[in-house]
C-alpha cells in the first residue's frame, strides 16, 4: 500500500485513482496528520506528496513531517510535492518569472527507473504542468532527470535514498504517460505488487466497519442512489443485524424511487428496511427557503432530526452510515483554511449539523463513483440497480431553483420520469453519467389549442462523466430533444417550455444549485 499526502491540490484524488485503476491500494491522507505515529500505524512501502496551492517560499506552508525523509520508503513529490521535498532537504524554491500552465514538453536528459520503459534520454514527451513556484537549486545528492524550458528540474531524483520529484502532473490524462510513470513508481521503485481488487477491498472494510463500530448500533439512510445502497449492504454484511436501515420519503424523491428501494432491501437482501413518510415535515422546513445552500442545511438537519427519531424507537444509536464518496469529499470540505473553496455542502458531508449525536460511519469515502459500482457488483447488487444514474441527497429540492412546494415537486416528478423514460427508451441511459430535468422559478406565455398558458420553464441536463468532477453535456440529437419536449409539454400540466442545458462543469456544476 502506498500513501498519498494531500497539500490540497484539486487533482490529488486522481492519483488514488490511477493508482487504484493499476491494482494498487493507496489512502490519501491530509499533511497536518500525518506523523511519525500514523505512518508506523499506515506502514506506506512508497510515499507520494501531492500538488498543492500553496507557495513553499511562505514560512507557514504546509510541510511534511521530517519523519516522512526518514521513514526508510521511496517518496515521489508531485508539483508542490516536489518543491516542498527540495526546499526541506535544503535545495532552493523561487518564484518563476514564468508561470507554467498546461501542455508543456520535457525533455528527458538522464535515464531514470522512474521512466523506465517509457521515456528514454534525449526524447521529449507531452506533460501537463501548472505551477508558479520552481526549483533553482537541488539539495546534495539529487539531479535533474528531465528538463523544459522554464523548469531546469522538470524531474529529479536522488536514486541513493530513492526520493523523486516531478513539477507535472502525471496524474492527469494529459500526461500520456502519466499513469505508467506512476506504475513505475509504484511497481518498480516501491514493489508494489498490483493485486489489489474489489473483493479485498470488500474484506478490508468489513474489517475495519467491525472495528470501528464495536457492538454500537447503526442507522443506515437509504437515498434510492448507489452509493447509499452499497454502503448499506457492506456494513450489513459487517454487522448484520446491528444495522438498522431507514428509508426517508421526503417528498422529493423521483418517481418510483421508494418502491425500487424497498423491494431491494427486504425483497432481494432480506435486509430490514424502515420506511419513514416525510414528506410533510421537509416540504414545511423547505416552505419560502430560496436560497442553495441554506435548503442543502435544512435538509441535512431534517435527516439527522430523523435519523435521531428512528433511532431512539430502537433503543439509541451509536453511528450514522452514509455513501459519502471521495468527490463529495473534496468539493464540500475546504482544505484546513487554505484556497481550496467550498462549493457546495454536500449534504452527506458539509450539510450534516454540529450538534449531531451519532458518529459517522463512511466505508465509500475513498471511493470514486465506478469504483463504488464495481464494488456493488462485487456484493451483488442487480446490475441495473448498480447502473442508476446518481441521486443528490437532497434530492428534487435542488433541482427546483428557488423556494420548493409540494406543486412543484410533482410537476418535476412527473416530467423527470418522461424524460427517462425516453432516454431509456432509444438506449441511451448508459451512455449518459447523469440525466435529469429542472423545473426553472420562470413562467413564459405560450399558446395550447386556442388557448393562452402561461406555465413553468422545464431544463432538461444530460452529462457525461467518468467522476462526477468535470462533465461534458450529452449531444442529444434534435430530433430525440424535440420528440422529448413535445411529450412532457403535452403530459404535464403546468410546463408550457422546454430548454436543454448545453453547459460543461466547469464552468457550471452537474446539479443547478
Ligand atoms: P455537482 O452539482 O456538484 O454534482 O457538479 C456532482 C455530483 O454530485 C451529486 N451531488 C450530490 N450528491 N449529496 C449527494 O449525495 C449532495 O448534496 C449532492 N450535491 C450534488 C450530483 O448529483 C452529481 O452527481
């Protein structure tokens, strides 16, 4: 297994990723935590320092802890990482006169085991790059192993005590080596074997939910997503009957949602299922709220209120599970007051309330979206369950822009369901990430018949993706989105038009609020 310490940087999870995808384990851990404690508890056979935003020319920035130098493993720094292992064995960081941002060349000047049978001596290879800091000075026993022309010390290494450094980002595709270079890395430099699955996974967790929970009771919230339902069949398959699952109906679920839900838990499972109605009591916290993030708040807190109600019928519970996964993670938790912002409170992260009386259980944390599907599949879970587009936990709330009533979120609902059904209908469900529509705090004038409407605007949105952290809108034809729009306009009352949201993320989001 290998550590990854985070500096921040956006891209460090992708790294988890490429090095999840080669088979092997990794965890990525914050810098302020790790020290000479954790990492003999962790016992990493590699460390990689990730990128990150801040400058090691600032007397305050983050630093690894010096045990990280002496711990006895290889160490590969990336950007930040490798600016900060230079300026605390002593080489020198300065400035740049030219910030280097994206595609750049390196040119390879010594052969490394880092580029073995990838990149050889003299060649130059496509790298992606995005720093404004860069070394000018080595400390004793490194040297340069690639070259660019604004960055002297592209890659380094010191091969006697196995610490290397590189100022791009293999991590990200457009690095086309990238992930190789890591395999290097990890394979070759820290001998890592490549044989981690999804079944050890599996294993590992059960272990460590066992571990963590003890003979505490949990309550498990069932959204009618993935996540959710993985979550809750891993910690089932952990503790059994220790496990208690709550299904909330809040009144903004998509159509259908309850009953698949249910009829998966105690019809394909066994697993006990309460089934909350509760409609009333969020619509009545959500009535005349216009404002995102405060709707996210009230209906974080309305599921602990919940949570808390079920779980004193059972005698009190000690954990709250979710299927928080690594991008909710990232987006929602704004790094230890540094420039990574907050852009929305997820509510299975930020949403959640102080006063919260349970501990979190949360087995998918490390998790990417496919990689909590793979596991579904791997503790099996029916294939088109696994397959569903993900659901906010907030549900249709934040898919009504503005203040939500109940007459709104059936309008939605009714639409959201036609709008699927189409998808499914011509086979496009699976090549889409996510698809859903929006009912707009808009009215037009139309015309139906002879008569005069004047009704809601409907967005329809339709991504790929392959994380949930940049998408691509869906090239529906025009055909497909006329056929859809005509139906939805003549099966629901109070929709009179129809837009397609042809916007990526960035620069939008997925969900509109
Ligand atoms: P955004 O809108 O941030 O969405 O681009 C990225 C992915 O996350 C989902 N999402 C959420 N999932 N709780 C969740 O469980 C939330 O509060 C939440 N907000 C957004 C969104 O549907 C998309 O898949």
């Amino acid at each position: 297994r290998i550590l990854v310490i985070d500096f921040g940087s956006q891209v460090t999870q992708l790294i988890a990723r490429r090095l999840r995808e080669d088979g092997i384990y990794c965890e990525i851990h914050p810098f302020n935590l790790v020290d000479a404690a954790f990492l003999a508890d962790y016992g990493p056979k590699g460390i990689i320092l990730s990128g990150g935003p801040a400058s090691t020319r600032i007397e305050t920035s983050p630093r690894a802890t010096e045990e990280v130098f002496t711990f006895g493993v290889p160490i590969l720094g990336i950007c930040y990482g490798e600016q900060t292992i230079v300026a605390q064995l002593g080489g020198e960081v300065e400035t740049a006169d030219h910030r280097e941002f994206g595609r750049a060349e390196v040119e390879v000047v010594e052969s490394s085991p880092l580029f073995q049978g990838l990149w050889a001596k003299g060649g130059k290879y496509p790298v992606w790059m995005s720093h404004g800091d860069r070394v000018v000075e080595l400390p004793e026993g490194f040297h340069p192993i690639a070259i660019t022309p604004s960055a002297p010390y592209a890659a380094i290494a010191d091969e006697a005590r196995s610490v290397y450094g590189v100022q791009f980002h293999p991590e990200v595709v457009h690095t086309l080596d990238g992930a190789r270079l890591l395999s290097n890395f990890t394979r070759n430099i820290c001998g890592c074997h490549g044989d981690w699955t999804m079944a050890a996974f599996r294993e590992e967790m059960t272990a460590k939910i066992r571990d963590q929970v003890g003979d505490g009771r949990v309550i498990c919230g069932l959204s009618g997503g993935v996540d959710s339902a993985v979550a809750a069949v891993l910690i089932h398959e952990a503790i059994g009957s220790q496990l208690t699952c709550v299904f909330v109906d809040t009144g903004l679920m998509r159509a259908g949602e309850a009953e698949e839900v249910v009829s998966l838990f105690r019809g394909h499972y066994n697993i006990p299922l309460v089934h909350v109605e509760a409609e009333d009591l969020f619509l009545g916290k959500l009535d005349g709220v216009d404002d995102p993030e405060r709707k996210r708040k009230i209906i974080g807190g309305t599921f602990i209120d919940v949570f808390e109600e079920e779980a004193k019928k059972i005698g009190g519970a000690d954990f709250l599970a979710q299927g928080t996964l690594y991008p909710d993670v990232i987006e929602s938790v704004s790094f230890d007051g540094g420039p990574s912002v907050t852009i929305k409170s997820h509510h299975n992260v930020g949403g959640l309330p102080e006063r919260m009386n349970m501990k979190l259980v949360e087995p998918l944390r490390e998790l990417f979206k496919d990689e909590v599907r793979a596991l579904g599949r791997e503790l099996g879970l029916p294939e088109a369950f696994v397959g569903r587009h993900p659901f906010p936990g907030p549900g249709l709330a934040i898919r009504i822009p503005g203040a939500v009533s109940k007459e709104k979120a059936d309008i939605l609902r009714k639409a959201d369901a036609i709008y699927l059904d189409q998808i499914r209908k011509e086979g496009l469900y699976d090549e889409i990430w996510q698809a859903f529509a929006v009912l707009l705090p808009v009215r037009t004038v139309g015309v139906m018949g002879d008569e005069r409407t004047y009704d809601w605007v409907l967005a329809l949105r339709a991504v790929t993706s392959t994380d949930g952290m940049t998408a691509d809108s869906y090239a529906f034809s025009h055909d497909f989105l006329s056929r859809t729009a005509t139906r939805i306009i003549n099966e629901v009352r109070g929709i009179n038009r129809v837009t397609y949201d042809v916007t990526s993320k960035p620069p939008g989001t997925i969900e509109w609020e």
